[in-house]
C-alpha cells in the first residue's frame, strides 16, 4: 500500500521548486501533490490559469498568492480552494516551504 | 474564496467523532474532508468496504488502522492510500486526533 511521510525525505528545491505526486485516482486525474519551495516564486507578469479547481493546504513555512484583485498571506495549516479559472500567482514562498495540493479533475 | 485554517476552530468530538467537508469538486464527487477523533475507533468486528480509493493524512495525533491481514501505525504527517475494496477499521485513536481526508470518485 502507498504511505509516507509528509514532511520526511524532502526532495532538494535549493535551484527549482520540486513536485511530487504522491496519489493520483485513477480515471479520474484527481491527483495528490507534495510541492516543496525555497522561496521560489511565479515569474513576474506570469499568471497560472488552470481548467480545474485545486485545493492547497501549507504544512510548513509561509507563501502568499496574488489573485488580479486581492493578495492573501498562507500560515501553517492554512487552506484554500482556488476555483478553475482563478487567475493566480505565488507572490511569496518562505525557505522550507512544503504545500499539500489536490487537483481536481480537468474540464 | 474557501479558505480555513486546518488545525483551528476545531469541533468538539467528545462524544462522537466529527466530520466536514471542506471542500468538494463539483460534479465528480471527489471531497476534502477534516475528521476530529477523541480517541473514537470503529466498533469492533464492523469494517469499512468503501467502492473509492481514500488517501488520508494525520495532522495531529496518532492512530491505527487495521486492515484484514497487518495493522499500521500512523503518525503526525503519516499519510496513507487506501485502495477501494481494501477492508480496513479504526483501531486505535489519541484523543486530539485531526486527520485529513481525501474520497476519490465513486465507482
């Protein structure tokens, strides 16, 4: 069966911001994400404008995410469902940053 | 925009075990779930037999998880798949437990 643990085993993000899937359901594309940062950040001007609606949950460090109208700080522990076709940018990653996403399905 | 604080505002299981949804992707039933236990398990001899994959994570806390042949621990920040069909119980959980709970599709 497939187990781990979160916050064990973190992949290097000291030159990029490193991805993980851990779980996907299959047929369904919904998948599981262990993102981790070192205070990597989306390109200025750059916007993510995804077809799906993703779930993010930050169990460690600090980040922030612009949306074109609105900038909103994420703590330890805090979450945030970003509906499909949110414009959004990570403005802010702190060191040591580790993100839980999920993705839902594709339209 | 849905947003919360996973470890906050937490309801009282006292007496029974607590769960929300947080959030769910319209049309495909995948949920987001928080499950408060105060030390609750399944009752003996009854298992779940559940038709979706379930991934879950404890936030806080411990627990055990049953399954037909081996018993596991998890710890904070373990996280686990459960595939569909995979008959499992509620064993053993701290009192504070919080886990996080993610229902694939059903079949």
């Amino acid at each position: 069966m497939l187990r781990g643990n979160f916050l064990s085993s973190l992949p290097d993000a000291s030159t990029a911001e490193r991805i993980e899937t851990l779980s996907s359901f299959p047929g369904r594309r919904v998948a599981v994400e262990r993102i981790v940062s070192e205070g990597q950040t989306t390109p200025p001007g750059e916007w993510y404008d995804q077809g799906w609606d993703e779930w993010v949950m930050l169990l460690k460090g600090a980040a922030r995410i612009a949306f074109e109208e609105t900038e909103t700080e994420l703590a330890e522990n805090d979450w945030i469902l970003i509906p499909a076709h949110r414009r959004h940018r990570v403005s802010f990653t702190a060191p040591g940053t580790v993100w839980l996403a999920i993705h839902g399905d594709r339209e």
